[in-house]
C-alpha cells in the first residue's frame, strides 16, 4: 500500500497542474485587469477564430473549385485536340509534320502551349513544339515524363495502356504557376507523345483578389466583435458597477440603499437578492442598534443611579477609615475591606459612566495650551511616584491637549507598569518631525522591567473588562482602564500601541501618539466630565489603584 503521506506521482501532477493553472490565472489577471477589457478579448479571439475558420475553409473551396474547373477545361481540351490533330498523323510522319500538329494544338480557345515529340520515318527522335522558345522538354518535369511513357498492362481494371497525366509547377523563381500535362497517342508503331502548358497566373490573380477580400471581411468582423463586445460588456457592467456602488455605500452605512431592478435575467436576479440582504441587513442592525442602545441607556441609568448612594457610602468608609485606629482589632480588618472595595466599587462606577460617554459621543475636550514634560511630572508627583519614575522629557516642548484626559492615559499607563513591571518606571517624552501631508506628532513612551505581556494577549489589552489571567478573575482592576485610555487618545485624534521590548529584557513598552494640534476635536466638556478622575487610573487619591486593562490580566 502507498503511505498517504508521501508523495505521490500523481500528486505531484495534480500540483503541478494547480501551479500551472495559478501562473495563468495571475499572468491573465495581469495582462487583463478588467472585465471589460477580458470581455472584449474574448470576443475578439472568438469572432478571430470564426472569422478565419470560415476565411480559410472559403478560401479553400474556391481555389479548389476555381482550378478544378481551369484543370478539367484545359485537360479535356488537350485530350480531344490531341486526338484530333496528332491521331490523325500518318503511321509514317516527319518532324515537319508534327510541329504542324503541335501549332494547330496550341490554337485552341484554352491558350495553352503544346510540345509534340516521337520518332520520324528515318527513326530521328524529333521534339516540337508551338513555341520553342518558352516550352522545352526541361520544363516538363522529370517524373511527368517517366508516367506518360510508361505502358501498362491492359486488364480488367486497365482498359489503355497509357493515360493523360498532369502537374501544377512553377517557374521564373515560382512566381507563376503552370498546369502541365502529357498524354501518349495509343496506336501500332511508335506513336507521339504531347506535352501542354497553361499558365495558371490569372487564377491566382483571382484568388489573391478573394484572399484579400476574405482578409478585409476578417478584419471588419473583428472590428464589429470588439464592438458589439463595448456594448455586450456596458450592458453587463452598467448593472454590476450599480451593484458595486450600492454594496459600498452600504458598506459606508447607509443601509437604506436599494437597487431598481427591471427584467428577469440573472443580474435583476442578483438586484433582488442584494435588496432583500439589504433589508434584512437593516432590519437587524437596526434592532441590534437598539438593544445596544438600551445597554447604554441600562448603563449610563444604573451608574448615575448608584452615584447616589456611593456617595453615601464614600462618606460612611471615610469615617470609618479615620476611626480606624479606635476600633476593636477584630473589626478592623473588615472595615479595611469595606473601604478598598467601596473604593473600587466607586471607581467602577466611574469608569462605566465613562464608557457610556465615549460610547454616547457626549465625551468632549477641554484643550489648553500644555507643557507636556510639567505634566508628566504632575501625574507622577500627584501619585507619589518621583522615586519609582524615571523620568526623559526636555522642559518647554508644547501641545495643545485636553490636561485631565492626558493624565487619565497617564496614570493607567505608569501606574500599571509599576504595579505589574517593577520599578523603574521609564517615561520618555519626544517629538516626531512632520512628513509630507502629516502633522507632527507627540510620543510618550512607557516602559517597565516586568516580563512582558504574552504575544497571544497582545493585540487584546485595550478590550473593555479584558482578563489575561483567567485564574484570577477577582481583583483591584476591572480591566477598563486601558480602555478608557485608548479612548482618550482617539478623541485627541491620537492612539496606543503596545509590544514588548526584546531587545532589552522583554518589558511591556505603551507607545501614546498624539497630534500637537488635535484639530477639530476641542468642546466643552459635560456636566458629567468628572474632574475627578472618573475613568481614569488615578483614583480618587492619587494613589494609582485605577484600572489599567494591562498589568492586572497580564
């Protein structure tokens, strides 16, 4: 038996041919980009071949016919006139005699030229002909000659002994064609043998004349393929470019586009299969734009509701955080618990009402004109994080940013490296030089000395509530700060990256981009903006327990 997984000859044909076919299908891809162009080509060949097939099989018939019927005259005439003039020689002629039958031969309507030879009384082999000087013996062909003298048997099947042969030559360099012909007279004693020649020239004449007739009918057939196949193909096209315009603008979103649709072929087919796509793309979108809409309106209702009472409760675990002291040493640790899970719970809430602001459009920027190493350095020293930062950042380098949404990116970006990467934090602050038709950017690179982000979670760590530790699914973060931070780099018109840094210990590095000028982006910021940090890694102290998406689920 053949083992499945070696090769196979086969195989290797079938792969080969697939190679083969994909080479072609490339190289037509290549040399004809449109279908409007491969539809015209195949017209084209098509009318070509059937043009010259019927060109040529034309052509042929009629030189067929055409020298057939020349051949047959001609020969038939040279037969009777032979019979006629040499058949009526005496048994005992002279060559004077023969040439007078050779001449009166050549008189005939068929203006073909004849050359008589045979024996005389006195046994002299004698060759004559009508005109000398244009037709001897050396332009009858050797093989001709050989078949008009030879005697066969008479018998059943042969009633003569001898018969009219003839050839179709050329000469003066094969310019122009000769039909030749020879017979041998049958009689008692050495009988004549005549020889005719007929120019074929006119014959040729008249079939270049219908070959370049055929040739110009081929052309203009050609001409009339390649456009009747224009029109074929913007018969074709006209509905398929109309499908491809609706089909992009429903990409664009607007999926109220419908295509007219008119006749019962297979592109009024396609129409009406798109339309009905359409609609039930509609319908559904729009039944999922509500239920997400009513997810906003759950989410947006439930944390202003909940604002309430964690205010509240704010209030209680401040109070009792301050007696903590005071307290039984049995208590304490459940107060303790009490006042960081309020804490979290109220930067949840936060967060969520942050969420719900991006995901409504109302998140707006307050821009003013920022000194983006003071900054950096704000964040850091509002955190307590002067030792645990190193700080590269030259003082004076400007940009007009929104300064409380800069430090919510911020402080998830540093406060997480330091959480999950170890310290020294590295923050690095620099300029990228405009390129043609792109505005100049500002890059805030941080990086930590922890082991990295797995390569699988990467392209995952700004998903909402993302977890890259599925054993720990219960901690500070709830896995929106990166998030909210990706967020508040895309309505500066900016973004996040992130990789790990291998070629110097592996650490997560987060690349912020942002514009110097944000453009069109600036607004007035809601009631709701939260100066307080909602949203944003810093928490309400200060202290870098925010979420940050990353360093808790890496």
């Amino acid at each position: 038996m053949t083992d499945p997984a070696q090769p196979t000859p086969e195989r290797g044909r079938t792969r080969a041919n697939r190679e083969r076919e994909d080479r072609v299908r490339g190289w037509m891809a290549g040399m004809l980009p449109t279908l409007r162009l491969r539809l015209v080509v195949v017209f084209a060949l098509v009318a070509l071949t059937a043009a010259v097939s019927a060109s040529g099989i034309a052509y042929w018939l009629n030189r067929d016919a055409v020298l057939t019927r020349t051949q047959n005259a001609a020969l038939n005439d040279f037969r009777k006139s032979m019979e006629d003039n040499a058949g009526s020689l005496p048994r005992r002629y002279d060559c004077r005699q023969l040439r007078d039958a050779a001449e009166k031969m050549s008189g005939s309507s068929q203006n073909y030229e004849v050359l008589l030879t045979g024996e005389d009384a006195a046994g002299v082999r004698c060759a004559v002909a009508s005109d000398p000087a244009s037709f001897t013996m050396a332009d009858i062909p050797p093989q001709l000659r050989a078949a008009v003298a030879k005697r066969r048997p008479v018998d059943s099947g042969n009633s003569h002994p001898y018969h009219l042969y003839w050839q179709r030559t050329a000469e003066d360099g094969g310019n122009e064609p000769f039909l030749v012909g020879g017979a041998k007279m049958i009689g008692e004693g050495p009988t004549p043998s005549g020889y005719m020649r007929k120019s074929l020239a006119q014959e040729r004449d008249d079939l270049n004349s219908l070959g370049w007739s055929l040739g110009v009918a081929t052309g203009l057939a050609l001409v009339g393929a390649m456009l009747l196949a224009q029109a074929a193909a913007t018969t074709v096209l006209r509905p398929v470019r109309r499908l491809g315009d609706a089909a992009r603008r429903l990409g664009e979103g607007k999926l109220n586009t419908r295509l007219k649709v008119s006749g019962t072929d297979e592109l009024a087919e396609l129409s009406r299969t798109f339309n009905r796509t359409a609609e039930s793309l509609e319908h559904r979108v729009a039944d999922l734009s509500a239920r997400e809409e009513s997810s906003r309106r759950f989410v947006a209702d439930m944390s202003h509701e909940l604002r309430t009472p964690m205010t509240a409760i704010s209030a209680v675990t401040e109070v009792l955080e301050e007696e903590q002291e005071n307290l039984d040493p049995m208590i304490a640790p459940a107060v303790q618990l009490v006042v960081s899970e309020t804490r979290r719970l109220n930067d949840l809430v936060e967060n969520l009402m942050e969420v719900t602001r991006f995901d409504a459009g109302t998140a707006k920027l307050v821009l003013d004109d920022v000194d983006v190493a003071d900054q950096v350095t704000a964040c850091i020293d509002a955190r307590a994080w002067l030792d645990a930062v190193e700080l590269d950042a030259d003082r004076g380098l400007m940009a007009r940013l929104d300064p409380r949404r800069l430090d919510v990116v911020l402080a998830n970006l540093i406060g997480n490296a330091l959480k999950h990467g170890g310290s020294p934090v590295r923050v690095s602050v620099r300029t990228e030089e405009a390129a043609a038709g792109r505005p100049g950017e500002l890059l805030i690179e941080v990086s930590d000395r922890g082991p990295g982000i797995p390569e699988e979670m990467l392209p995952h760590v700004f998903d909402r509530f993302f977890k890259a530790s599925a054993s720990r699914p219960r901690s500070e973060g709830s896995g929106l700060g990166l998030s909210i931070a990706q967020e508040n780099a895309h309505i500066h018109g900016g973004s996040i990256s992130v990789r790990n840094d291998t070629e110097h210990g592996g650490g997560a590095v987060f690349t912020l981009r942002l514009p110097r000028e944000p453009g069109d982006h600036a607004g007035e910021e809601d009631e709701d903006g939260g100066p307080d940090g909602g949203g944003h890694g810093g928490g309400r102290d200060g202290d870098g327990r925010g979420d940050d998406g990353k360093g808790e689920d890496r």
